[in-house]
C-alpha cells in the first residue's frame, strides 16, 4: 500500500515538472466538498441564522474526516471566528449564526474537513450590520 502510494505519488510529481512550485497533494483522502450556499451576491446580517450548505452528493467511499468546521475569512485573511464545529461533514448544511463583525462585502465562509489541511471558500458574501436598524442602501448622485 505504502508502496502503491509512493508510486502514484512519484508519477503525479513527474507529470507536474512542468509547474516550479507544485505542492505535493495529502495522499490521504481528505474530503471537502464545495461550498454552495452562501453563493455570489449574498447578504447576510448580523445575528441571523442561515444554513451553510454544500454538495454532499457525490463524497467518496472511504473518508478519513467525518468533522467538518466552518470558519470566516475577509480579504486574503482567515479569521479566528468559528462558526460551527464537530459536525459531520457529511450533512450537507450546518446552522449558523452571523457573527457580529464589521460589515463588508469581502467575507467568505470556508469549509474545512479534517484538521484544516484543506478547505473550500465560498464566493464572496456581504455581511451587514442589523437589517432593522438602519437603511443600507446608498443613494446614487447624478451628474448633469
Ligand atoms: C436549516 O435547515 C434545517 C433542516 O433542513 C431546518 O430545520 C432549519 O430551519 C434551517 N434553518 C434556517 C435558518 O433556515
Ligand atoms: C462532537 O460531537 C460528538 C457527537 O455529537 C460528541 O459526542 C462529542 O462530545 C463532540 N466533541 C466535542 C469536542 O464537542
Ligand atoms: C432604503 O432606501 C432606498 C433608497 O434610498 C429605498 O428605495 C428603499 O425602499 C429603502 N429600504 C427600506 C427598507 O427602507
């Protein structure tokens, strides 16, 4: 087995000479499945609750990971909040809640299977400040 791996391993990284900087792949099978709600254009406010949903349609026969976590990211930057843990990768969504953040329309949900080695990140989502509070939509200003 070990040898089979370490094979398929050496053919994979022949056939990548091409590439300088090819990252090795885990040879394990860590499963992570795409991200499909939050998807591009979504909003959410704060202290809502939503279903983060992926694809679960389709997951190997044997998975190493079984405990997803779901996390934050603004920018090019994960943050430490955590929005749900120790839950089966397998569910295909997961309840959360929106965390009280600055608002911005740069952030992303990633899905991490196993201990975070690999991850999937939504599209873009905005998060808002309390819908009820305030009227967030911008005025547009004419030129004439
Ligand atoms: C999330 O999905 C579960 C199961 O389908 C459902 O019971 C729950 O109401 C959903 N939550 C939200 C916020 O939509
Ligand atoms: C994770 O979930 C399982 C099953 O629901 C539970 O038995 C276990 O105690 C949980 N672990 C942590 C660290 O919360
Ligand atoms: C927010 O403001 C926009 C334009 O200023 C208006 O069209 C919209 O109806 C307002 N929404 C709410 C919820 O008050």
């Amino acid at each position: 087995m070990k040898f089979s791996l370490f094979t398929l391993f050496m053919t994979a990284a022949a056939a990548n000479l091409g590439g300088a900087a090819a990252t090795p792949l885990d040879p394990r099978d860590v499963y992570v499945p795409p991200v499909l709600y939050p998807h591009a254009g979504t909003v959410w406010f704060v202290g809502q609750r939503h279903n983060v949903t992926w694809d679960n349609s389709n997951p190997p026969k044997q998975i190493t990971n079984k405990i997803g976590r779901i996390m934050i990211r603004k920018g090019d930057l994960t943050t430490p909040v955590i929005l749900a843990d120790n839950f089966s990768i397998l569910l295909g969504h997961i309840e959360v809640t929106v965390p009280w953040v600055e608002d911005g329309s740069d952030y992303q949900i990633v899905l991490f299977g196993d201990s975070g080695n690999l991850a999937h990140c939504s599209p873009s989502l905005a998060l808002e400040p309390q819908k009820s509070t305030k009227n967030i939509s911008r005025r547009k200003f004419r030129r004439n």
